[in-house]
C-alpha cells in the first residue's frame, strides 16, 4: 500500500479524538445517570455537557475539513461493500450530529444551567419545555446507543478488512507511532 493512500495526518488526529471524546462521554453519560439527584451529580453533567460541547466543535471541523480536502477511497472487495460503507459512514456522521442537539435540548427545555467549564454559559434557544425535555433526553438515550451500534460495525469492518482480507485498511487510520518499525 503506497503512502498516499494512508488518510493524513489531520484526518487521524480529528478521527481518534473523537472517537476518545465520545467513549469518555458514553462511560460519563452512563456514571453520571446513576448517581443520586446532589451536587457531585450535576457536577458530572456540567462536565458531560463542556464536553460534549469540545465535541461539537471538533465535528465541526472535521466536517469542514472533510467538506474541503480529499480523502482516500475506501478499500472495498465489491461495490455493494462499498455502499454499505457510505452509508454506514454517513450515518455515522448523523448520529454524532443528533447526539450534542439531542443533548443540548433536554439541557435548555430542562432548564437546566449548560456551561462551557465555567468560561461561559451557553443560551437555551428554547423555553423551559417539559414534553420538549423528555422527547430530547429519548433520542439522546437512542442516539448513543445507535453510535455504539455503529462503532460495533465500523471498527468490526475494520478488523475484517485488517485480519481477513489483510488489505491494509486499518493502517490507514492507525496514527503514525504505531506504524513505526521497533
């Protein structure tokens, strides 16, 4: 596999902070949920909403950078493995949007305090909404659990391509220190 068709150097560090992001998020989001209602409580979810606020704006450049640099095609043995790798991709992509808006909502209709570690707060755009809250907080529940679902696929795939077909796929990703030779 030649050089060039490894994704580059910003397209990795974008990858794999978001996927450390949102695995400290799913385990916060799971600790914070079940403690008792107190103030070391909403001090998680102060810390579960700053990050998921870093969150946002990583996607969001990260879409940006997607929407203006090339990427590698994908290392796919059929056309239709190829479309299921879009498709998987793509709504991957739409989860990790829904998540943060789903989040934000339940905080904002909750009328619940969203800050930004306490350097700023963040404005509810809608007014205290019970029913909007209770809608938001299912499909944020909904929505993380379809991103593990995902991520299940997307990195099972990658370990299929890496170890069956050992077509070199997960290198792609894989950031540079673990592809130095020892």
């Amino acid at each position: 596999m030649g050089v060039n068709q490894r994704y580059s150097h910003v397209v990795v560090i974008f990858h794999w902070l978001c996927v450390a992001l949102l695995v400290i998020l799913f385990f916060l989001g799971q600790y914070m949920v079940s403690l008792e209602d107190g103030s070391t409580k909403w001090q998680w979810y102060d810390l579960h909403k700053s990050l998921g606020f870093l969150f946002v704006i990583l996607l969001l450049a990260r879409i940006f950078w997607r929407s203006t640099h090339h990427y590698p095609k994908f290392s796919s043995h059929s056309a239709v493995l190829e479309s299921l790798a879009s498709i998987t991709h793509l709504m991957l992509y739409l989860v990790m949007i829904i998540l943060p808006i789903s989040g934000y909502l339940d905080s904002a209709a909750g009328g619940y305090h969203f800050g930004f570690f306490g350097l700023f707060d963040i404005p509810a755009v809608v007014e205290k909404n019970a029913q909007l809250a209770s809608l938001a907080l299912s499909a944020h529940v909904a929505a993380g659990w379809l991103l593990v679902g995902l991520v299940v696929m997307h990195a099972s795939a990658a370990l299929f391509h890496q170890f069956v077909w050992r077509d070199g796929t997960l290198y792609r990703m894989l950031p540079l220190v673990f592809l130095q030779k020892k």
